[in-house]
C-alpha cells in the first residue's frame, strides 16, 4: 500500500475532508490533495501534526513512516 492510499483510507474511515485537514494542519487543501494523490508528502513536520489529529496509535504511525520511507526508496 502506499502512503497515499493509506492517508485516503484513513479520511474515508473517520469521515473527515481533505479540507478538515488542511484547516487544521494551517496547510492549503491542495497540499493535502497532493498528498492523497501521490504527488507530494508531508513534510515530518506536518507528518507528526497529521498523526496527532488522525489519532494515529504507535502502529499506526509506524506504519505510515514505513509508507513514506518505501516511497522515498
């Protein structure tokens, strides 16, 4: 799975928009757009801010690094 399809299931599954996210990581709804597309990731920064409001548990977490890292591979 790549971090983009995990990041979209995630939104799916609490029923929360691109738009939730960016008003709460004070991003723009395209960045999280791109994210959700594969473009772009976030950067570790944002990646901690977007854990924390997802409510990511440590597995989860683990999870999306380990996505982003096989993306930057």
């Amino acid at each position: 799975m790549e971090f983009a399809l995990w990041l979209t299931a995630r939104l799916a599954s609490q029923r929360r928009s691109q738009t939730d996210v960016a008003r709460e990581l004070g991003v723009t709804q395209a960045a999280v757009s791109q994210w959700c597309g594969g473009v772009y990731a976030p950067t570790s920064d944002r990646l901690d801010a977007l854990l924390t409001y997802l409510a990511c548990d440590d597995g989860d977490a683990r999870e999306a690094v380990r996505l982003l890292a096989a993306r930057a591979a």
